[in-house]
C-alpha cells in the first residue's frame, strides 16, 4: 500500500486502560445489583459522550463481583492492547463510600512529581473519577446501604510494565490505568501534520490573524477562560510544536499564542520540535542551567538534576521558592518558537500550573 493510500485510510479509535476499568467496575456493580452476568456495558466519558464496552468475563455473589474488559487501542495499538484488565468490586460497611485501589499488575508511585501519592497505586485522577462518576450511576441505592471497593489488577501488568517508561519515572511492578479523555485518538504523523494544517488555514480563510496553540485538551480548556478568540481560532497542536508554528507563519498569521504544561514547554524551551513522551525526555541538565540563572542555591540544584518528571521540578521549584525560574521556561520557549517561524510571527508563550493557573507568561514583538 502506497503512503498516500494509507494516510487515507479511515482509523480506528480505542478506549484507554481507564476506561476498561470503568466498564469492568460498572459491570462489577451492575451484575450484584442484578445478580446476572453483564455482557456489555456503556460508560460515561469525561467530555460527556457515552461509549459502549464489551465486557469479556463477568463473575458474581450477593457481595462481591469481579469483571474484566479487553484493552483496545484501536490504530494505535501501545504495549497495553489486548491486556485484560480486571475489577473485584467489594460490598463495605463504610455507607456511601467508593475506595479505588490498585491490585496485581498496577504499578505503585516510587518517585514524587507524578500527582499522586508516593505508595498509591498508579491510577491517575481522570479514571478515578470514571469510576466514581459511573458507578454512581448504576449504584447509587446500593451506596445507600454499603460502600463500595474497587480493586484494579492486571495480570500481566508486572510483565507490561517494563516495557514502558514506568521504571525510569519511579511507578513499580505494573502499569498505569491511564487516560484523560477514555480514548485513543489514532497517532498517525501525516494526519496529524494534515489536521494542523487545515486548522490553521480555516483560521486564516475566516480573517482572523490570530491562533492559540496548546499541546492538548485540558490546556486549550484553560487558555479559553483567559483569551476570547473564537473556537476556530483554537487549535491543539500536540507534540508538533515546530512544524505548527511554521505553518501559522505560512498562512501569514499577526499572533501566536503557546499555551500548555511544564512537561511540554522544557521540552520545547531546550528546542525540541516533536515533544511526544517517546520522541524526547525533558533535560534535567538543561532546567537545573535555568534554575542557576535564577540564583538557585546547589541543593535545589541537586533535586533539580535528581528529579523524576517537569513536574517534578516544578514542585521543587514552588518549595524553594526559586523566583523567575517559571519566567525563564516561557522565555526560552518563546525563543525556539520564534526560531522555528523564522521571526515571522509574534508569539506569547503561557505556563499553567496543573489546575489552570498561569505560572508565567512571555511575549514581545
């Protein structure tokens, strides 16, 4: 099949690990309630959209209940696809209460700088609130009486693990139930690039001389509530930061707005142009450089060269109050983005913290 042929070719989306422990726990819930086997289940999404998930084997008493789904990565298959992930679901006494833990094959929180708990099972905030949003909603009458536990395992996940940069970020023996949107979008280089494209020149067939690049969902979330752009005018430029910015020069655009994360912007700061998590880690080196030019005594510059995520970093930034640390980071940003548009376009580059405050902004003509 010829390249052209290929970018044409309609893919197919999956769901993520979190929502097949969603689904699984749905079922769990369901199945008690029932006291039948739940075949098929539909869960809600974080954006509010329905997705139906077949459950692959469904075990059952008056008390407990334990479900598995099948992780589907669609087109874009990663080391998880077609890993069963299990849920046990638990009847407690604590009346009105849902505990989420994870069980064999979910890795466990090592290192700081994640999120989460040091010690805590490696299951992200999103699908934890999946799971509380969805079995609610089949459960509720049930929570009336009982509390609800909810045990997430992976048989093979100790195995799967390795094979993903859980080690090096400090979460052991198993996987991570992962997701911010419950799917997986197809990750294919020429759509994508095609994708941005096309964006950008909506943008400028409307008039419209200005654009606002954020690196994914929850940062374009962000950035609406501080710049009044239309909707168009928004455009998620994921890990193509360099190509984007070529493009919004192309099309003749008077200004660009950068806006995302910590993890992204170091990584575009220290000039590179394709930030996905495999195409480039962030440079401890190049942020402890920073943080000297911010007069940072040694010991944080030794927690700096020591730390285990952007994140990471950026918590030790805020305890050891490093002023203009976050100033530099969207300074430097905003220098590779003007490089990579060859000066044609004006850029303001902005850094949010992990709940939508701005840590820093930089731009001039």
């Amino acid at each position: 099949m010829d390249t052209n042929t290929e970018n044409k070719k309609k893919l197919r989306t999956g769901f993520t690990t979190g929502s097949c422990a969603t689904a699984s726990s749905k079922a769990g819930v369901l199945s008690i309630i029932n006291q039948r086997e739940i075949e098929k289940i539909d869960i809600i999404l974080p954006k509010r959209t329905r997705l139906d998930i077949q459950i692959n084997s469904c075990q059952f008493t008056k008390n407990s209940a334990k479900c598995s789904v099948i992780k589907d990565g669609g087109d874009d298959p990663d080391v998880t696809h077609g890993a069963e992930i299990f849920v046990d679901v638990e009847l407690t006494d604590k009346i009105g209460e849902i505990e989420i833990d994870g069980g064999e094959g979910v890795g466990r929180v090592t290192k700081p700088g994640l999120g989460l708990e040091i010690g805590s099972a490696a299951i992200n905030p999103t699908p934890k609130k999946m799971i509380i949003e969805n079995v609610k909603e089949v459960g509720s009458e049930l929570l009336e009486k009982n509390g609800i536990k909810v045990t997430v395992s992976v048989p093979k996940g100790k195995e799967l693990g390795t094979k993903t940069d859980n080690p090096r970020i400090g979460i052991m023996g198993g996987i991570s139930i992962l997701g911010t949107s419950g799917i997986v979008i197809p990750y294919s280089t020429a759509s994508f690039a095609a994708a941005i494209r096309q964006q950008i020149a909506v943008v400028s067939s409307m008039n419209d001389d200005s654009v606002v690049l954020t690196t994914g969902g929850r940062s374009e979330d962000f950035a609406r509530k501080i710049i009044e752009l239309p909707d168009h005018s928004f455009v998620q430029m994921g890990d193509f930061s360099g190509y984007t910015i070529k493009q919004c020069a192309r099309q003749g655009l008077k200004k660009a707005y950068v806006a995302g994360f910590i993890g992204k912007l170091a990584k575009m700061a220290a000039g590179v142009k394709q930030t996905h998590v495999k195409g480039g880690k962030v440079d401890m080196k190049f942020l402890s450089e920073l943080a000297k030019r911010c007069d940072a005594n040694s010991e944080t510059i030794g927690k700096i060269l020591g730390a285990n995520t952007a994140r990471n970093v950026q918590e030790i930034i805020m305890e050891d109050k490093i002023n203009g640390f976050f100033d530099e980071i969207t300074k430097e940003t905003w220098n590779q983005m003007r490089q990579h548009s060859e000066e044609k376009i004006p850029v303001e580059v902005i850094l949010f913290d992990f709940d939508g405050k701005v840590l820093s902004k930089y731009g001039k003509e």
